[in-house]
C-alpha cells in the first residue's frame, strides 16, 4: 500500500469565499504515483470547509445568501463569542457544507461525474489557513 | 490490496425522490471479494446525494418537506438559473443530505447499525443519473 | 494492509447531548498499530452524529439552539411519528450534524488541524447507543 500526504494552504483576503482546488489535488495525485485507492481532502480548520459542487459563479452566490440565512454572521449573537471569538456563524456554515470529501482514484485519475469540481470554503478568512490531501491505495 | 468500481444508474421518473440502494452496494461487495476495508458510495452528479437513514416512508415525506422550507424550488429565485438552470434548489438540497457515505466493511459485510440503509436521493430528476461505488482493502 | 474495527457505546442520560470522544478514537488508533492510513468514525445510529468541531461549550450552546430552530422537536409534527416515534427531529438534526467523519492517520496519529475534535452528537439519548471506529492502513 501506497500513502501520500500534502497540505494545501490558503489565504483568503475576505472572510468568505470559494476557492477551486481540484487542479491542486490532481496535482497531489500524479505526485503520489497511486492508480487505484481513495483521496481525502479535509479542511484542517474547524471555520472552512472541503465540498464538492458546480464551478459556476451564479451558484456560489446562491451559496453565499442561503448560508447568510441559515447562519447569519453576528458579533452579539452567539454563545461562542464569549471566548472574544466573532466566528460563531463560520462554524455553522462549515457545518452546512461540510468538513471534508472522499474520492475514488481510478486509473490514476479522481473518479468524478462531468461538473464535479472540488472547493475548499472560507468563513472566517484574512489569514493563512489550510487543507489536508491524504491518499492511499497502490 | 484489492479495489472494486462500479456505476449504479438511476433514472428517477420525478423531480425528487429516494431509492434504497443497499442491496445493490451488498451486491457490488460481494463481487468484490473485499471482506475488510473501507467502501465509498457518492452521487456522480451535483444535484444528487447518497446518505445513510431509516427506510421508513413517513420520514421520507419529512425530509422532502423539510428540505423544500430550507432550499425552497424557485425558478426565478437563484443566481444559478442566469445560465438556463432551473435546479439551484437541488444544488442546496443535496449540500444538506451529502454527497457521499464511506462505510466499513468488516467479515464481507457493511459494517451497519440495525437501521442503516443507503439512499440515493435525486433533487433533479427525469434523467438518467449515476453514483459510483469503490470498495478498496483485502 | 492491517484493519482495525471497535464499537463505542454511549447511554447519555438526556435526549441531546455532544460527547468528546477524541480520546477513545486515539486509543483505538494506538491499539490498532497503524501508522498511515485512514480512520472511520461512524454513528450506528440514525439520530446521532459523529462530526469534528471545537470543544467549546458555548460553541455546543450555539450548535444546540441552531439545530432545535432548524429541525424542532415536535411530537405531533412529523409524519415519521405514525410509527409510533416521537424523534424525527432527530434525524433531521443528525442530517445536518452529519453521520461520519474519515481522518487521515499519519505516523500512527490522527492528522488533525490545531483545534479539531472528534464528537458523538445524540439526538435522542436515554438509551445505549454506539459508534463505530474502523482504520485501515499499515
């Protein structure tokens, strides 16, 4: 068995945003020499997300006002701001959209359908945060 | 190390629905041969889930209706729909129930509660869709 | 390639609760052997979660009044409980919180950001329940 491990790091200038890292994973997968097997790709922070979706910029919109609903930022409104955070929000968006994705390598190749695309999410940018790309397989 | 891939097609003859598709993910493990290690079940399509629940009619209905209140269908109401989509609803209901389920394998079975069962979830149906289903270990 | 498989029981005395179980998840790592591979979490259940957050209560205060706004317990409200149940928010509620997690294990730990913490979300407690750990790896 084949084992191949990289952090991908990131910083987002805003406090939320999509970034598209299926290149860099590709990237981690051609590096890692493995044909067959699966590939993690988590985010390492517990305010971001590693999500697979459409790359289309009409969408990601969408995203950004359904989260804002479901979770809305707010300095005064949540408990885990006692501690002096003002991230409250960024852990439930995160939650929404997830922790981390599993992929299939095939071939040598992340199995995916036609508009699957991998992204990691920041909802409490302005500084460097990252990812984990962990594969194994043979 | 052993790996086992295939397809599962669906084609859901409504907008939204569920398909319980355990017993063709116990099929795939039987023919893989795999008795321990890790199978990987995900939606090829973005508009789609796979998740684990209880097979129970009732709370089907729940979730269909719960998933309309959060991600409401609207064809005029999401930025996606500026490329000729109507789905962005489908888009956010799958973010909800989840891409994948990655399921332990243990004695050549899935490794299951007493309720676990796997659905596919369609959000944007009337065509034919898949999911992938990888099974890696010995 | 070596695998590992052990169940974690829990009975928590209410009917919603979080349980850092990232100690017994090392543990098992320890016991295991393993030095780089990957580490499934999974709840048995379908009204519990596992899932990775902080270990911070007012974060678990926000989380709990999140989930019972959007999903509330309402005993006459759901139509799973034709069955007899009271607990369909729970299943929604795990839906959101999520059924597993997958953690990369390198140099026989788990390969965690700085603030990641693996919990059991019960949604519906009063009564033994379990999760699952199995890593596969070498």
């Amino acid at each position: 068995m084949k084992t191949y491990r990289r952090e991908l790091w990131f910083e987002v200038p805003t406090r939320r945003g999509f970034v598209n890292i299926t290149p860099q994973v590709e990237a981690c997968l051609a590096a890692s020499g493995i044909r067959e097997g699966l590939c993690l790709v988590n985010a390492m922070h517990i305010t971001a997300s590693v999500f697979i979706n459409d790359n289309e910029p009409g969408l990601h919109g969408d995203f950004e006002r359904w989260l804002e609903n479901l979770a809305p930022f707010d300095p005064e409104g949540y408990q885990h701001h006692r501690t002096g955070e003002d991230n409250g929000d960024a852990h439930l968006k995160r939650t929404i959209m997830g922790r981390e994705v599993v992929v299939a390598v095939t071939g040598g190749k992340l199995d995916f359908g036609p508009w699957e695309q991998i992204f990691y999410g920041e909802f409490d940018g302005r500084r460097r945060k990252r990812s984990l790309v962990k594969i194994i397989g043979e």
